[in-house]
C-alpha cells in the first residue's frame, strides 16, 4: 500500500514517496517536520497517498527514523495505536480464500492487507529501534516483542514461504533477530534465552543466513553468558526428538547443526562457528568428536598443516597418541611447517611418554629450544622441561651403563634448566621431584615433594604420594603413614583407592599384617559403594575409568596374604582379580609366588613365563625367572645373568636384581663382581620405597 523510492537501508534520504498510484516529494512533508507542525505533514499525507491516521503517522515515523531524528520519530509512533491498527488487520490477512474462482480477488487483498502490516508492523519495529538508541532497552524489547506477537495473531498457521511482501518479511527477520539482543543488553538473560528459543522453534519463514546468525549468537550466549539457561520448555519438546539438558550440550547442538548447513551449501564458511565449537567440545573432553567434524570440513578451508595439528590435538586428548604423532609428523615435515612451535612441543610430549620414542621426542624438544625467541622466548622453559623428561625415558633403554648415567644427568640439567624459566610451575616442581627420587636423592626428592604441596594447596593425590614414597624409602614408615592420613583428609572417598592402597603397604613394611588388611577391606567397602553409585550395568570403559580400581584391590590382598603364606586366601583373591582381568602379569607373578612359595617350582616358572608373554619388560617377572635359573645349577646360570643383567637395563635401582646377580656371580666363581652386586643391593635396600617411584607417574 505505501512503498519509498531510493531506500537502500536505514541511513539513505528518501527522495519520494509512493501509495496508491500516488507518489509525493519527501521535501514536502520534511519541511512541515522542521516546523514541528507533525498534524500538517500526517494531513497531508493522508491527502497527497489516501492513507488512513495510522499508515500516515507510521510512514511519517519512518521518515523522522531515517533522517536520523531518533527522538521526533518517538513522538510520531507515540501519537498512534499500532496495536489497533493490527488488530483490523488481523482478519483480513488470515483469510483464506474461499474457492479458485475468486482466488485472485482473495490474492490481492491478502496482498493489499499484508502492505498494510508491513508499514505497521515496520512502525512498531523502527520504535522498537528508536528506544534502543535512547537507552530505553526493555521498553525496546518489549515493543519488539509485540511485533513477534502481532505476527503470531495474524498469520496464525505461522508466515506462509510464498506470497509473502518482501517488505513485511524483512521487517519480521528483524525483529526476530533483534529481540534477544535487547533482552541481553537490558540484563533480563532469561528473557533473552526465551527469545532465541522462540526465534529457533517459531514459524518466521527465515532464510538460511538470518536463521545461522541467530544460532550462531545464541550457541555464544550460552557458552559465555555464564547464566544458566535449562531445558527448553515442555510445549517446545517434541516426542523422540533429543533434549540438550544444559548450556553445553545446547550450544554443541547449534553449532553442530551450523556445521551441518555448511557442508549441505545452505551457508557459507564461518570460522567462528568451528572456534567456538572445538572450546564448547574441549570443554565436555569430546575431542573425538571434533575430529570428526575437522576431518568432514571440505578441503581449502583450513591449511592442512593446520588442520593435521588441529586433529593431532584431538587425537591426543582421547589417548591415541600413535594417530597424532603421524599427524604431526606430516605437519613437520621439511616441506611443511618443520619449525611450528606447537606442534613440536606436543610431538615432544607425546614421545616423552614412551620409552621407545623417547630419542625422537629429544631431536623435536632441542628444535623448540633452537627457534624460540622474541614474543615466544617464555617456551623456551617449557622445551626444557619436555627435553630433561624424554631424556629421562631414553635412559631406561639404554644398554650402557656409562651412557644412561650421562642421560640422566642431562634430564636433571634440563628440568634444573626450566626452573628458571617457570620456577612457579609445579608439573615442573613434580617431575624434579621424581627424577630425583629414581636417581636415590631423596634430599632433594623431599624438598620438591614439599614444594608441589605448597604449591597446589595438597589438591594433588601424586603430590601427597610422592613425599609419602621419599619417606618410605628413608625408613621413615610411621611418617609416610602420617602423611597418607593427611592425603585421605584432602581427598574425597573416589579419589583415595591409590593413597589407601599405599597405606597398606606401609603397615605391610611395619609387620602390621592385620591393620592391612582392614585397611584393604575399607577399600573393598569402597567398591561397593562405587558400584551402587554407578548402577549395575556399566560399559568397560566406566569401570576401567573407576577411580577405586577393584583389581589392584583383590590384586594387593593377594600379594598381602602370599607374603603371610595364605595360599588359600590368594586363591580366593587372584579368582576375584581374574573375574576383572583375565590376563594380567602382575596376577600371573602373584600366582608363581603362590605355587612358588607350595613348592611347585615347574608351575611357578610356567606362570613368570606366562607373565613375560603377556608384559615383555615386566622387571619383577625377569627377576623370578633368572632367581629360579640360578638355583638349577651351572647351566642355569647363563640364563639368569641375562635376565637379571636385562631387568636392571630396565630398572637400575631394583636391590633384588643386584641380589641376585650377585649370587650368580657368586656362583660362577665372580668373587670380586658377586661383592660389588651384593652391596648396590645392601646400599639399595636402605633406601628402597614401598613402591616405585616410576608409579606416580
């Protein structure tokens, strides 16, 4: 019914408007605006377009908005009942036509009508904007929110996709897109998610572009809004359809089906979208899932160096370290990225963790050190400490004696190294602390145990751990037992089945067998409450996952009752374990001590060996064994020597393989070499923890 000439946005001059086969000047009527004479112009409006009062003062209004004058527009919408005016408009629009013969009489007053809303409706918006510039938000928002609702009234079976004014549909996509921006700027959040409910769940008959950007803001909202938002209503469920139950799994949702509209062409590439889904799946530890959704981004969008860390990350965080250190392989390469920070400390991270792969995660830790400088100087500490631990695990394989020696040694320079680059860092402050203890300085293993419980406030079950094992090797048992007391306070009940399990092997060194056993059935208690807790049908996952581990429950009781020689009760423990567990080196180890400790030399040596199938490196197994060897005579003993001499490649400070050694080379007629064994294994046991350090780790 009224249109305008040359408007291309809210900002451009109208030079004429147009209704009814009537066009007028805008000098006109502004003219009459300047003078304050707003009856004048509506009059002549009314006169010059045959309009009625209220299409006359909307246009009017639009007319103040687009020169810019914020607050005359606000007297002109002011000094008209919109609402009225939709409400005369309401039946016309939603008529339907009655038959196909007059089909093109009905179509053109939908038509006419819809023009009709378009102007009013755009009036009631253009107000709704008006308060906004003044800072009126929620008197905006509400007026906002009366253009959605005049829409509801009047196209009741929601906006039809056909036949609808271009005008009218863009005036709707406004409102909708801006009503839970207000809402948000005037503080009223809850009001806000209800809006971009609405806008999601509500028939607007928006196009792809508007619909993305709303999903896009509201998927921010609710992982940066820090207000909880709930689950939708029940009148917006619908039956069988999935239900998020949080901020976060809403906000997955969105952003997941933004994705998916990317990958079909309906919109086009956002980066944001995919930045603010990797922090949202990060969050809930979904990394797998974000791998999949980097890997389905069609070729170009990303670098592909880029992307291979990007999924190397993923990988990483779920515990395939093998996928993501080829990735990252491909990403160094010398054509690629061979200098990329990030990606050479991660390489350097995940070869730090095995022993194996130790060597190669040195060359990538000593690159870091070699390219850090300017604003990436403060790496420099974290490449130390990454190289001091892969020489760490170099060393264990070493077969050279001279050489691990010269490993360790640089391992200690380097985490001494990164001290001073990140003397607050307390993973930093830990691992000295470990390096230390292995390398049988417990001084200093003492002060860093120290230090990492000043730093972390004792939260850190290792921590509490770690002094406790320092003492343990110092003899000082009633001390260490002081300290798991201490840990047991500042833990909860989940948490304390590694911390419990010490403790029992703390009364064990103190010939307190039956307080051991206590406290291994308070941690059989432990894991039935877990069970209850968790309900009785978990998938493997949730019960290797179960911070109480009942295995090395029943696994510890065995080994209490072997050194009692209850064979019978270790029976009944290792079949509780083997119902866990089927195959397992240290069951099998427990179970040739058993046989071991009946005589039964033939099938104690089957188990061992059974064991070492099952965990090649296993140093107590090899221990066993080459003890076993060296009580068969002189044919035995070569055997035991490469046993022995193997187990102490792998741990150099276990006193029982220099025991045993020793007593080989005693045998064998190696006076001189049988003493010098025998007292690294006197030196050791004085300063033999009740487990290995390497545990904590």
């Amino acid at each position: 019914m009224v249109d305008s000439g040359d408007q291309e946005g809210e900002h451009t001059s109208v030079r004429e408007l147009c209704a009814n086969g009537a066009c007028m000047k805008t000098t006109e009527v502004e003219a009459k605006l300047d003078e304050g004479n707003i009856q004048e112009a509506e009059s002549s409006l009314r006169e010059g377009l045959s309009l009625n009062f209220e299409e006359a003062r909307a246009l009017l209004g639009r007319l103040e908005y687009q020169r810019g004058n914020v607050e005359g527009a606000l007297r002109v919408f002011d000094g008209i009942d919109l609402q009225a005016a939709i409400q005369r408009l309401q039946p016309s629009v939603s008529e339907k036509p009655p038959s196909k013969k007059g089909r093109s009489r009905s179509d053109t007053q939908i038509s006419v009508s819809q023009h009709a809303a378009s102007l009013v409706l755009e009036a009631i918006y253009l107000k709704a904007k008006s308060l906004q510039k003044l800072g009126r938000l929620t008197d905006a928002a509400n007026e906002c929110k009366s253009v959605l609702d005049a829409v509801e009234r009047i196209f009741q079976q929601g906006i039809p996709d056909v036949q609808v004014d271009n005008r009218l549909q863009e005036t709707v996509s406004q409102a909708v897109e801006l009503l839970p921006e207000l809402w948000t700027q005037a503080g009223c959040y809850q009001d806000a998610i209800s809006a971009y409910r609405r806008a999601l769940l509500s028939q607007w008959n928006l196009d792809n572009d508007c619909c993305a950007r709303i999903q896009k803001r509201f998927a921010v909202f609710l992982l940066h809004g820090g207000v909880d938002a709930g689950p939708p209503s029940l009148a917006s469920q619908v039956d069988g359809s999935y239900v998020p139950k949080n901020n976060l799994e809403e906000a997955i949702l969105l952003l997941m089906i933004l994705m998916r509209k990317y990958h079909l062409g309906k919109i086009k590439w956002d980066p944001a979208v995919m930045e603010h889904l990797m922090f949202a799946l990060s969050l809930c530890s979904q990394t797998s899932v974000l791998a999949k959704q980097l890997e389905e981004v069609m070729p170009g969008v990303f670098l592909r160096f880029d992307r291979w860390n990007a999924l190397a990350l993923c990988y990483s965080a779920v515990g395939q370290d093998d996928t993501a250190l080829n990735l990252l392989r491909k990403s160094l390469h010398k054509h690629e990225r061979p200098d990329d920070l990030m990606a050479l400390l991660l390489a350097a991270k995940i070869c730090s963790e095995d022993c194996h792969l130790a060597a190669e995660g040195v060359g990538y830790a000593q690159r870091v050190i070699r390219n850090v400088q300017g604003k990436d100087e403060h790496l420099k500490g974290v490449g130390l400490r990454i190289l001091g631990l892969c020489l760490g695990k170099q060393a264990k394989v070493c077969s050279s004696d001279y050489e691990r020696s010269r490993l360790q040694s640089e391992a200690l320079k380097c985490l001494d190294g990164a001290i001073v680059f990140e003397h607050n860092n307390p993973d930093l402050i830990f691992d000295l602390g470990v390096q230390y203890a292995e390398q049988r300085n417990l001084t200093a293993a003492m002060r860093y145990a120290k230090q990492f419980i000043d730093a972390t406030g004792g939260s850190l079950l290792k921590g509490w751990r770690l002094l406790a094992l320092v003492l343990s090797a110092q003899q000082r048992f009633a001390e260490a037992e002081v300290v798991t007391d201490a840990a047991l306070d500042e833990t909860t009940k989940w948490e304390q089945g590694p911390i419990l399990r010490l403790k029992a092997k703390l009364k064990i060194a103190q010939s307190l067998h039956t307080d051991a056993i206590e406290t291994f059935r308070y941690l059989l208690a432990l894991v039935q409450a877990q069970r209850k807790s968790f309900g009785p049908l978990r998938s493997l996952s949730q019960i290797e996952d179960d911070k109480v581990n009942e295995f090395e429950v029943w696994h510890g009781l065995a080994n209490l009752y072997s050194s009692l020689s209850h064979w019978k009760d270790v029976e009944i423990c290792l079949g509780k374990a083997r119902e866990l567990k089927k195959y397992s080196a240290e069951m099998l180890h427990t179970e040739g001590v058993m046989y071991e400790g009946r005589g039964q030399i033939q099938e104690a040596l089957h188990a061992y060996l059974n064991a070492l199938l099952v965990e090649p490196s296993n140093v107590t197994c090899k221990i066993l064994v080459g003890a076993l060897f060296a009580k068969m005579g002189p044919k035995g003993l070569p055997v035991a020597r490469s046993l022995l001499s193997d187990a102490l490649r792998l741990e150099p400070t276990n006193r029982k393989a220099w025991y045993y050694l020793g007593v080989v080379h005693r045998d064998d007629g190696r006076v001189a070499d049988a003493a010098d064994c025998f007292q690294a294994a006197s030196m050791l046991e004085e300063s033999d923890p009740v487990e290995s350090f390497s545990s904590i780790v």
